[in-house]
C-alpha cells in the first residue's frame, strides 16, 4: 500500500475530539465553550483521587502526547507524579 493510502486509513481511524467545535462555537466567547459542555471533564477530574485519575488514564492506553515521541499520557503524568520534587 502506498504511502497516502495509508493516510487515509489513520485519518479514518481518527476521532476529532480537541477541535470537534471548531466553525460552531465563536472561539473568543467562553459562554460558547462553557454551552457547548466545556469544563466538564476538568470538573469531573477535580472530584476523582489523583491517582485513580491517572491509573483510569493510564488503563486507555490511547491517550498520546503530540510532542515529538508521542509519550503516552499515562506515563507522564505517573512519572511526575512519582517524582518528590514539588517542581514539576
């Protein structure tokens, strides 16, 4: 299989998530975001135990940095939390 068809088949596999509002919601009005259901999930994540958070987000095995090593999610957030330094 050629290169672009291979594309095709990624992009297919894709969920638009981050930008799944864009073109509906004006981007400069937080009464739009916060209609639209935005803060729910940082609500929602605020009420869960940290570590239970990070093993429920660690356990997706789907959730990917978009930095340059594609790290998962999971691990970084384990990794920092594990580290005993209050800087981050």
């Amino acid at each position: 299989m050629h290169q672009k068809g291979r594309e095709v088949i990624m992009a297919a596999k894709e969920v638009r998530i981050t930008l799944r509002n864009a073109g509906k919601i004006n981007p400069e009005s937080i009464e739009d975001y916060i209609k639209a259901g935005g803060y729910e999930a940082l609500a929602k994540a605020r009420t869960i135990d940290r570590d239970k958070l990070i093993d429920d987000i660690e356990g997706t095995g789907k959730l990917r940095g978009r930095g340059g090593a594609g790290f998962k999610t999971g691990f970084k957030w384990k990794a920092a939390s594990e580290t005993p330094s209050d800087v981050k």
